[in-house]
C-alpha cells in the first residue's frame, strides 16, 4: 500500500526538449493495489507518473461499475503486471521454468504449413512471423499486441502451472550497465546472459539516422548462461534477419526446420533510447494518439540525439540478434514479451490521463508501410483475429485491460 501524501516533482530529465518541471497534484489516495518495489531502485520519472495516475484510474473504474461496464473487473481483483527486478527471484525463476515448459510441449500449428515449430512455445513465432505487418500496422500495433501477449501468458498459466503474470522491462534500471542487470546477466533468476562474441555481427542498421546503426555490443553469438542457454530455436531466419553467421532456412520463407543456438547481443546503446526520460516525455507531451504512434517509433528521427531509435525499435534490440532480431520471428526470444509488456505499460499511462478521451482512439498511420497495411476504416467494426492462439474478438475490446473482453481482460501495472 501506498499513499501519495505531497506533491511529487518530476524534473525535465528531457534531453533536447525545454521545459519546467512538472507538478504532479497532492493527494491522500491509498492505492487498492499491493505495490512491492526492489529498493535497489528508486522510483523513476514514469514509476512516479504511474503511481500518480492511479487516482485516476480509480475513478475510471467507479465510473465504469457504476454504468454496469465492468464486466466484473475491479481494482481489487485486478491482476498485477510487476517489473522484473520487483519480483523475487523464486518468483522469476518460475517464470522462466513456465516459459521452458512452454518450449516442451507439442505445438499445435499445421506441420505442413510450419514443419519448423517445434513447441507449444513456437505456436506463437509462426503466427507473428506470417502476420508481423498486420500487426505492425496503425490498428494493430497496441491492441493485437496486447491480446497477443495475453493470450502467451494465459498459455503458461492454464498449460504450465504459473501462478504470476507476465512481467515487463523497466528498460531504465539496466540502461547503464544491461550486462550485469538481474534481467540479463545470466544467472539462474534471468532470462540468460550475452550472446558470445561474433565478428561478423556489426549491429541493426538504422536507415535515415543519426547515428545510423546501432552498433554491436561485442556479442551477437551462441546464448552460454541462464536459463535458455540450451534453448533450441527453429523457425527463421527470414531475409529480415538481422544475425550474422546463421545457418539457413531450408524454406525461403522461414518456415522449415532449422535448429540452432539462441544469439544475442546485450546492447547499452539500444537500451539508451529507451529510458524514463524518453519513455516520460512520449506520454506527457503526446496530445493525441497520432503523436504517441509516431514518438514511439521513432518518426520523424529525433536530431541532434545519440540514440534516436525510438523506443519500440530501441527494446526490440535491447538483446536481440536471433530470432529476437528479426522483425518476423522476433518473439522466439522471450525478452520479446518483456517489450511489448513494456510498451502496452506506456499505452495504458498515456490512456489513463484521459480515458474518456483516450481509450478507443487509433492512429492514422505515420509509419512507412506499404498502404494496403495502413488502415482507415472505422475502428469499431475491426476484428483482431489471432486464428490459432485464440478467438477473435473486436478491436476496440483490446484497448481496455480493465473490462476489455468480456473482462478477460483486467490487469494492472504496478
């Protein structure tokens, strides 16, 4: 429990951008949630905004059982999204136990359409790496990624026995030293260690940029600690690809059979892009939802910024070499999940600022694609169809965590 007893200054840590510090209000609110923190860090610019936002929340959630629109989901029976490092480590080593068992039972996909998955675990690979423009489009990108997440971590819990929820990546708290962070420093409560040096990896080229790459950490080889040290990926690459010295695919599309070593290359300068101070200026100083989509990806390029990849690009790549860095196969690396966690977080805050305004807004479509992906139509009448992870259900139900499918959906960051 907590209570926010005075005002909480949170300082204009903007980099390029002016501006006075803001002034979050007093109030004696008294969170419904129980909130655990790891003291080892403290509260960020975007924890405090979160924390201060829950008054609001709050009142949403009055607003919404009082209109009969909860579907049941209250704040006191609200699941808990909690941060990495905020877990005990018993805790996030079942976690990663849960993900493996994952990883061992049958998948489900059509063989001869994907003789490749290998795992209940890869059920959810083939289906972003044959949808992931659908996915990436303007209606896609938070709303089919939040049900696309859910629908894995139902997976653990009702097919592998977890009793948590799937955690995210407070990208802030490892930026400086991502190499000896309880996330990646490969020990037995992580989700494993670098990837061995490979030279021929160079980094993710980043088109348009200044600087334009992110340039290798000095890894990009086999994953040799924790947990996924002997996991065995399978589908990919594809020609999207990003690893160096990888062994091809007998299919041109990514789908065959391919076993091989996790790679990774723990990259400082991608997590960079990715901190508070990013993460608190995309939310504060986005005014509409067009604003938000565009600063997350990082469009137009931000200047004069020695990290200006955007964060969604910044995350992915926070590891990821292969299969997390390819664009199609990028959830065969389970930090993939900690991302868009992380970014569904950031979607939630910014949401909860003006939920009657908020909630059911769509961009228009900012990013470059080609324009049969860019969508148009009337979001009400869109259906997200995940076909054999889950049934499909409306769009606009996967823009509410709190009552949003039936009240499947109802859960809480913390």
């Amino acid at each position: 429990m907590w209570t926010i007893r005075s005002a909480l200054l949170l300082p204009s840590l903007l980099a390029g951008v002016q501006g006075a510090a803001i002034e979050v209000p007093r109030s004696d609110y008294v969170s419904k949630i129980e909130v655990i923190r790891n003291p080892v860090y403290p509260l960020d610019v975007v924890d405090q905004l979160e924390e201060a936002t829950m008054p609001k929340v709050d009142e949403w959630v009055a607003q919404k059982i009082a209109a009969n629109t909860n579907n049941n989901c209250t704040l006191e029976n609200a699941a808990v999204r909690r941060e990495w490092s905020d877990l005990s480590e018993d805790q996030r080593i079942e976690y990663t136990t849960a993900v493996k068992c994952l990883m061992n039972l049958p998948p489900t996909v059509d063989p001869e359409r994907f003789p490749g998955a290998l795992s209940r675990y890869d059920d959810f690979v083939a289906f972003h790496m044959t949808h992931a423009m659908q996915l990436h489009d303007n209606f896609h990108l938070f709303g089919a990624h939040k049900y696309y997440v859910w629908l894995f971590e139902k997976a653990l819990r009702e097919e592998c026995g977890y009793t948590g929820y799937q955690p995210y990546m407070n990208y802030d708290r490892y930026a400086e030293d991502p190499f000896n962070s309880p996330l990646l420093n490969g020990n037995a409560s992580s989700l494993g260690g670098n990837g061995e040096p490979e030279p021929l990896y160079k980094g993710v080229p980043q088109p348009g940029r200044t600087p334009n790459i992110i340039k290798s950490g000095g890894g990009g080889g086999c994953v040799t600690e924790g947990p996924f040290s002997d996991m065995v990926v399978s589908l990919g690459p594809t020609s999207m690809s990003m690893g160096a010295n990888l062994p091809k695919n007998p299919r041109a599309d990514g789908t065959g059979k391919n076993p091989r070593c996790l790679r990774r290359d723990v990259n400082r300068d991608a997590t960079m892009g990715a901190r508070a101070d990013r993460a608190f200026h995309l939310i504060n100083n986005s005014a509409d939802i067009d604003s938000f989509y565009n600063e997350l990806l990082g469009t137009p390029p931000p200047k004069d910024d020695p990290y200006p990849w955007g964060i969604h690009t910044a995350g992915h790549y926070v590891a990821a070499v292969d299969p997390g860095g390819d664009p199609m196969t990028s959830p065969g690396d389970p930090l993939f999940y900690f991302h868009h966690t992380s970014l569904d977080r950031l979607w939630w805050i910014w949401q909860m600022q003006d939920p009657e305004a908020r909630l059911n807004v769509v961009p228009s479509g900012g990013m470059p694609m080609p324009m049969k992906y860019r969508r148009a139509e009337d979001p009400t009448n869109v259906t997200v169809d995940l076909e054999w992870l889950g049934p499909p259900i409306k769009l606009l139900e996967t823009h509410d965590q709190l009552g949003g499918n039936g009240g499947s959906f109802c859960y809480v960051y913390v």
